[in-house]
C-alpha cells in the first residue's frame, strides 16, 4: 500500500466512521466531503473515485490483518492454539472497528464496488489457508488426525468467525461477538482434535 497523505487518511477514516453508523449506509461523496468538512471536489483531488476510498480501506484490512496473523504464526506455541488465535483476530478486528466489519461481510459496497468484493473473498480464502496450514502442522507434529480433513475444518472454523462478524453487523454492533468466542473455538478446535 502506498504512503497515504493525511488528507486522504482522514478521508478513509470518515468513511470507516460513516460505515460503523447503525443502520443501512448509503454513502456518497457528498456526505463524505460533508462529513471530512471539505468539498466533494477536495475528494476527488485526492482519490479519483469512491471505489479507490473503499479500495483503501480493503488495503488497510488487508495488511492490518495479515501482519497480525504473521506475528500469531512466528510466535511459539501450538498450531491448534494459533488457528484459534487467528479466528479471534478476526472477530475483534471487526468488533474493534464497525465499518471495517461491514466491509469485511460486503454489506458496505453498491454495485459501482463490485470487484472489492471478490478481494474481499480472496482476502478470506487466504486466511482459511493460513488456517488450515496450521492445522496441517498439527497433525504432522502430532501424527494424529482431526476429526475432519483440514480443508473442511479450516472452512469450518472459518464460517464461525464470519458468522460472529455477521451477527455483530446484524445487530447494529451491539452484539459483541468477544464475549463469547474463546468458549466457542475452544469448543469448536477441541471437539475437532479428539
């Protein structure tokens, strides 16, 4: 990701804010600039559409992230404990910040953001990846199988954090998903590795 100018870190933070509001966002450019206290103009000196100012935000998802995910892997412990590690991640990342988790489950984008969403999907599939690398590692290190092929249990593992993320969003983010996820992967990793 480029260097963002501040102009356009403020710009990108307005519209995480406007996106973290409860209830359907329909945003223009026009409430953005409103709300940044400049005009619409002024955004597009800085990015040349809307789509760059999600396509940001999709950048800082993505590297906030997966520079999270590498210092889970490059800790020591277990792979079991680091797959949960990530999907905890995940869901306070989102809990953490309200319009990021309304991009993360696509809800943020119209149809002019499209192709965001298929990077989005990408940026998941990668995660699973990374999830089910670590559930591989575990069974070679302990020479035991899970309960399910990794691919399955990683997709698995996956599809409960997304949930959590959902039900957050759905609930207008009064639901906070951290009060309960370390009880459910706990649950959900161990009934995997017996």
């Amino acid at each position: 990701m480029d260097q963002l100018k501040p102009r356009q870190l403020d710009i990108m933070q307005n519209l995480a804010k406007m996106l973290g509001e409860k209830g359907p966002v329909k945003i223009t450019t026009s409430l953005l600039a409103n709300q940044c206290g400049i005009t619409e103009a002024a955004i597009y000196r800085h990015f040349p559409s809307k789509k760059k100012i999600y396509s940001g935000l999709v950048d800082f998802c993505e590297q906030n992230i997966f520079d999270l995910i590498a210092n889970i892997n490059s800790s020591e412990g277990d792979e079991l404990e680091k797959a949960k590690k990530i999907l905890i991640l995940l869901v306070n990342f989102s809990e953490k910040n309200p319009g990021l988790a309304r991009l993360l489950t696509r809800e943020a984008f119209s149809i002019e953001e499209t192709s965001l969403d298929e990077r989005i999907g990408q940026m998941m599939a990668k995660v699973e990846l990374l999830i089910k690398q670590n559930l591989q590692r575990h069974e070679q290190t302990t020479k035991a199988k899970l309960a399910l092929p990794t691919a399955s249990a990683a997709n698995l593992l996956l599809a409960s954090a997304e949930g959590f993320i959902q039900q957050f969003v759905r609930s207008g983010f009064e639901d906070s998903p951290s009060k309960r996820v370390n009880d459910q992967f706990d649950f959900l990793i161990r009934s995997l590795a017996n």
